[in-house]
C-alpha cells in the first residue's frame, strides 16, 4: 500500500512569512521548462483537510499492520489490524476516536481496492 507524507513535509516558509507548497514548487517548475508544461494536478497529491490530518496521522503510523491470510500461493491482506489503530488514537489523544478511526479504515479499504485492481 502506498501513502505518502511528501506533501506535508516539503512545505517551504520564506523569509517573508509566506509557504511554498509542493504545488507551488511543481507550478513553478513545469512553468520553467523549454517549452513550458502543465503539471501532472490530476495525478498528483493534494494538500490534506484540515479534518483529516489526524486520520492521515494515524494510518501513516499504522498501515503496516495487516491481517493477513496464505491463499496457497502467497499471503494476501486482509484486513488493517483495528487494536493498533484504537491504541494509536489513543495514544495521540485524538478527539473525535470514531470519526478518525472511521476515515483510517475508509482509507485502508480505498487503498487496498486499488491494490487489487492493480494487481489483476
């Protein structure tokens, strides 16, 4: 499963007090090739609401731990281990526990779908 915190982290603040995104660099560097170019937006990560931070948090931390099963062949991915995740939204002292755990699971089950399609 693939997630990445790259849009988080690659934030820039300039002397002047404003942010760059990872948007912002990508525009930039699209915009100074020869020829110019149109940046890949569709196909590209998103800045996060600021609602689903701590679920993003949370699955960041916690994807790896799947269930699992050996069809005979290999072992295929279940299920996301719900105890890490409860014991990861309690350890953050996340407010809103059903909300976020809620999303952590929607993102998984998204993610895996993909993962399947992609595999057939």
């Amino acid at each position: 499963m693939e997630f990445s915190g790259d849009q988080a982290s690659s934030r820039i603040e300039l002397d002047d007090g404003r942010v760059l995104t990872k948007c912002d660099q990508c525009h930039q560097m699209y915009g100074e090739r020869t020829p110019p170019g149109d940046p890949p937006c569709a196909t590209c990560w998103v800045d996060l609401k600021e609602e689903n931070e701590d679920a993003a948090r949370i699955f960041r931390m916690v994807r790896g731990q799947v269930i699992t099963r050996f069809n005979g062949q290999a072992d295929v991915i279940v299920d996301l281990n719900h105890l890490v995740v409860w014991v990861a939204i309690d350890a953050y002292e996340i407010k809103d526990r059903v909300g976020t755990f809620e999303k952590v699971m929607k993102m998984f089950y998204t993610l895996l779908e993909e993962q399947k399609k992609k595999e057939q």
